[in-house]
C-alpha cells in the first residue's frame, strides 16, 4: 500500500499529490506533502521523521489538477473550498518553517527582490535613455525561460521603475514595445486579429510560441505592476495565451489563460494606468468570454479585489447563470 493509499479512506478518489520539498543547491528532500482527493485535502509534515497531518478539510466541490510535462503543475479548488486552502496554506507555511528553520521559497523571492531605494514618484528618472535605467542583470521569474540576451527588463536602478524590454543587443521603449503597428509586424498573421465591434479597438490573440513580438509586450506589460496587488502572477508564454486589448493604435491591457479539459482557467487580467476607468477590462473578459474561449463556461484563479469586480459588473460569478467560477490554484512548495 502507497502512502496515499494508506491516508486516503475507500471512498476517496485521489486527485494529486502536492509536495512539499527542502531544496540546497541541487539536493531536495521531502518534509511534508499535501493529499487531495475528490472529499478533502490534506496536509502532512514531517516531525523528526514521523509524518504528521497538521490539518484537513472537507471539501464541498471537486478540484481538478493540471500537469505540465507529466509533472504536477497546480491543484484548482473553487470556492469556496479555496478561500478556507488558501488560510491553511498560509498557516501551514508557517508551521513548517518553525520547524525546519527554512524560508518558504516565495518569501525567500521577495526578500531578495528587495523594495527600491526610492519610490517612482519620488525619483529623478525619465526615460529609457536615462544614465539610471540599465538593463536588469537578472529576473528570478524571467530567468528559467530565457537566456542573458533573449529578454530582460529595463529599469531605474534606483526606484525600479519599468521602461521597457531588452532582446539580442537592442532595447525597446513602452512607446515602441505597445504599439499596434510594431505588435502586428515581424511574425503576427492577419488570423489573430479579434474584431470587438468598436471604433479604434480590437484585439490580438497570442496563442503559446506564438508571435515574439506580442509575447514581449505582455511579459514586459505583466511586470509593470510587481511592486503592487494589480497582478497576481507572470505571463506564462509557454503555455498560456493572450489576449491584448489595442486602443488608440496602442495596446491598453491583456488577459491571459490556459486550456484545460475542464474548461479554460482565466489567469491574468490587466489594463495600463493611462487606460484605466474606461471600460476595458469588462469589455476585454466579455469578448474574451464570447468570442475566443469556446467555452460556454471557464474559471477564473486567484482573482484580485479589481478582477472580482469586474467579472462581477458584467455578472460573469453569478452563482446561477454567469459563465464563470472563481477558483484557488495550489502549486509544489519548496523551502529553503
């Protein structure tokens, strides 16, 4: 009998498995593991050598996981089963680093994307071509996925403000980097353009490995905000699609999702300061919803205060007839 099998009851179907790894350098040792089946989740740690369960719940729907590369990518609980995950998540955290004296690695990032030394507002920066903005030597986030000269940021080492995107020895402004007409040159085919039926607006879908040129705008656009609550997370180019909003001949906001069988997983939804207050966001999730997911449903993960009010303006959550599901994505942890 597995592990697994040995906590799970008979009645229980297992979803996933989420480990909870000790990694140092290039050695990684298991010290706890979360258990998910179609009735409850539960948590287990290691306490000198003994595995313990620090705590369960009872779930009222079942959550569905996702797999990249035959590996565990994300467990996705709907509410309100991930309201009450997210809670324990944090507080299991907790009870592991009391116990190992590690970092869970999140926390570990953002120590050392350390706060500015300025704030944007405060500091005498300008533009791209200012002696403070220089290209970011690394990007925890971006690092995986490109190499030193295929994409990095450029930024204000002083307050950390964003100008624009590096690639192969040349940079590119905001000015250039959101124009329409530059998204829609080099490899973009006439085939992703989304009429929205307005004046001055449409749309470009970016599927996976699609047009480099898109996929940098919205990395670089899906940055812009890493020091505040707007988004949740990084574009995944690898595998989600985008969706950009292009207004004034200039992209004003993106979402972006993943496909899966259940149905597509909303991810990001984001509209540019200069474009805000204009409607877009609903109107992007509404022809998003209706012309480009080919889905008569889809989730929507780890919402935002902003995003759950937008969803909620044109009644994409209503429980009884909107199209939408809000769901909590739980993903391998690891300390260290």
């Amino acid at each position: 009998m597995s592990f697994t099998e040995s906590v799970l009851r008979k009645d229980e179907t297992h979803i996933a498995e989420v480990p909870v790894e000790h990694q140092q350098q290039f050695n990684k040792k298991r010290i706890g593991s979360i258990i998910v089946s179609d009735k409850r989740c539960i948590l287990l740690h290691l306490n000198e050598g003994s595995w313990e369960i620090f705590d369960e719940h009872k779930l009222s729907s079942e959550p569905f996981a996702q797999y990249r590369k035959n590996e565990l990518y994300s467990v996705f609980f709907p509410m309100p089963d991930g309201e009450r995950i997210s809670q324990l998540k944090s507080e299991y955290i907790s009870n592991v680093e009391d116990i190992t004296g590690s970092s869970y690695f999140m926390n570990a990032f953002g120590e050392m994307n350390q706060e500015p030394d300025i704030e944007p507002d405060d500091c005498r920066c300008e533009r791209i071509s200012s002696n403070k903005v220089l290209v970011e030597s690394e990007n925890s986030e971006l690092s995986e996925s490109f190499g030193e000269q295929e994409f990095r940021l450029v930024s204000c080492k002083d307050c950390h403000k964003i100008y624009g995107r590096y690639r192969e020895g040349r940079k590119a402004s905001f000015n250039k980097l959101f124009s329409a007409d530059w998204l829609l040159g080099g490899d973009s085919t006439s085939e992703s353009i989304v009429e929205i039926g307005k004046d001055e607006a449409f749309a470009i879908h970016h599927p996976p490995h699609g047009s480099t040129r898109v996929q940098d705008a919205v990395l670089t656009a899906s940055q812009i905000p890493r020091w505040s609550d707007d988004v949740v997370s990084t574009y995944k180019h690898e595998y989600q699609h985008a969706l950009c909003y292009i207004q004034d001949e200039e992209m004003a906001g993106y979402l972006t999702w993943e496909d899966h069988d259940k149905g597509p997983i909303l991810s990001q939804l984001y509209v540019r300061n200069e474009h805000r207050e204009e409607g877009i966001a609903a109107t992007l999730v509404s022809e998003w919803s209706e012309k480009v997911c080919e889905s008569d449903h889809y989730f929507a993960d780890d919402l935002t205060t902003g995003g759950r009010a937008v969803l909620e303006s044109i009644d994409h959550l209503d429980t009884r007839s909107g199209p939408a599901q809000e769901v909590y994505s739980l993903i391998p942890m690891a300390f260290g």
